[in-house]
C-alpha cells in the first residue's frame, strides 16, 4: 500500500504541472456571467487571460491543487488499490467499486482545495496586477472562508463533490482497467509506454464526461458569494437558475478545455503511476531473490569451543 501512495504523489505533482493552465479557463468559462461574458469559447479565454494577465494567470490557485491534488492522487491509488487486494477478484465491477470508494474518501480534502483553487483563479479576473486582493494564496482564502463562514463555508459544495468524484473515480478506474486489457499493455511490450498513455489519457476523458454536469454547478457554488453576493440558495436552486437562464447547454460550459486538459494530465498520471509501481516492485523482486541464502545441506550443530561473553 506504500508504494501505491508513493506513486500517486510522484504522478499528481506531474498532473497538475501539466493541466493547471486548462482548469483555469474551465473554471472562468463555468462561471462567467452570461448577460456580460468575458470569453467567447476555450480559446478565446486563454488568449485573453495571457494578453491581460499575462502567463501567470493561467498560473492562478495552483498552490492549492500542488499541495492537495499530490496527497489526493497518494490517497486515491493508496485506497483504490487496498480495495482491490480487500475485494479478491479482479472484474469489472470490482475496479468500479474500488475507484468509487478511493473517490469518496477523498473528497474531505478534495472539496476545501478546490474551493480555495476556484476562489484564486477568480481573482483579479482581466487584471495584470491586482489592485486589491481579497487573499494573499490558498492557505489564506481557506483562513478567511473559515472565519467569516465556520467549516460549513470551507466545505461549501461537499455534496456536489460526492456526487462528482464517487461515479467520476469508479468510471475512472474501469475504463483504465478495460483499455489496458483491450490494448494489451505488457512490460516487455515495447509500445508499452504509449499504450499507458493513450490508456490513461481516455479514462481520464471517460470520467470527466459521465460526471461533467455535476461539477458545472459544483463550481458555481464554491464561486458563490465572491464578493459578497450569493445567487444560489442550494444546489436545486442552482440547476434551476442556470437552466432558465442558460438552457442545457450550461451543463457544457468548459468542457472544450477540460478534456483538452483530462488526456494529458491523466495520461502523464496514469502512465507514471503505473511505471513506477513495475519499477519499485522489479526492485523488491530482485532485492528478495539477492538476500535468499544459497540452497547448501544442513550439519548437525557442534558445541561451541570459544567462551561466550554471557
């Protein structure tokens, strides 16, 4: 179970490099005003971004997710792998069913991150230098939420949470489990490598649609009340106000960059997990087989000449 949490650290730090850029514009693209928009689509609003915040905007609330996403990813495999071993069998259902409850559990941590992750990539929006800034990082804007709303307001949209990442992560696990058998992704495979990859890169495209809708208004929630204003009373007044308002078509909104961002960032994931997990376990095999003493037959003890010190 070790080796599990170690490469889920090692394989969210890469994730996040990689895809923090296309979150950003997903979350903006999520929660902009529609009567006022400030993006026309995905481009439009990395473009803009760049031009008046410069490339650190892409940038913004990353200290949340590069301290929370690597303890998440360690949780996730840590679990998901610890259920596997728990349920015996290795079927379909089971990988659903371990990467279910990796996704529940996580979400204690998973919520207040991206809550400080949202609040920070919303601040300072079209501006190069903010001219006043409400929090100084992450760990600052969980502070003040804590402060001002009590731990009710650090986990404002747990339930939206639970109800992305326990389908999200079960989906997760058993398309990457299906796509590795389909592609057949043996060490001695010399497109190994690749296969991991493109394995990874489509199960991270397969959970992030089953569930997308959901974290739509998971991220219109934690952006509620920035400012000061609240629009929503709960999640069913949010579905509500944002299909009046928007049509169905709302439940798409960022979708372009969040699957631009889900290949890469679980292809790197999944493929650097996978590859250190072979690599730690070839060691240990290795390590056992080295200390194994040579095979020699057993004489019959004699007593000792020399004196003991006892």
């Amino acid at each position: 179970m070790a080796l599990d949490f170690a490469a889920g650290c090692i394989g969210g730090a890469a994730g996040v490099l990689v895809g923090h850029p296309f979150d950003t514009v997903k979350v903006r693209l999520q929660v902009q005003n529609v009567d006022r928009p400030l993006y026309r689509g995905t481009y439009h609003c990395f473009q803009s971004i760049i031009r008046q915040e410069s490339m650190l905007g892409l940038y913004k609330g990353i200290g949340s997710p590069m301290m929370g996403l690597t303890f998440i990813n360690a949780i996730v495999f840590g679990v998901q792998g610890n259920a596997m071993r728990k349920l015996g069998r290795d079927t379909p259902l089971n990988q659903f069913l371990a990467g279910a409850s990796a996704g529940t559990i996580q979400c204690v941590i998973c919520c207040p991150m991206e809550l400080a992750k949202t609040r920070m990539q919303l601040q300072g929006t079209g501006e190069k230098k903010s001219k006043r800034k409400l929090y100084k990082n992450s760990l600052d804007c969980l502070v003040r939420i804590y402060n001002k709303e009590g731990i009710r307001g650090i986990n404002r949209g747990m339930v939206t949470t639970l109800l992305r990442e326990t389908p999200g992560f079960g989906v997760y696990f058993l398309a990457y489990d299906t796509w590795t058998r389909y592609l057949g992704c043996e060490p001695e495979d010399p497109y190994m490598i690749l296969k991991l990859l493109f394995a990874g890169g489509m199960s991270g495209i397969a959970s992030w649609i089953s569930t997308y809708p959901v974290d739509v208004i998971k991220s219109r929630l934690q952006a509620d009340g920035v400012g000061g204003v609240h629009q929503y009373s709960g999640i069913m007044d949010c579905v509500r106000q944002s299909l009046k308002k928007e049509g169905w078509r709302v439940f798409t909104r960022g979708l372009t960059s969040t699957l631009l961002r889900a290949f890469p960032v679980n292809a790197t994931t999944f493929a650097t997990v996978t590859l250190f997990l072979l690599y730690m376990r070839e060691g240990e095999e290795c390590s056992i087989q080295d200390s194994e003493p040579p095979s020699v037959q057993l004489q019959p003890l004699q007593p000792q000449t020399q004196p003991t010190s006892m």
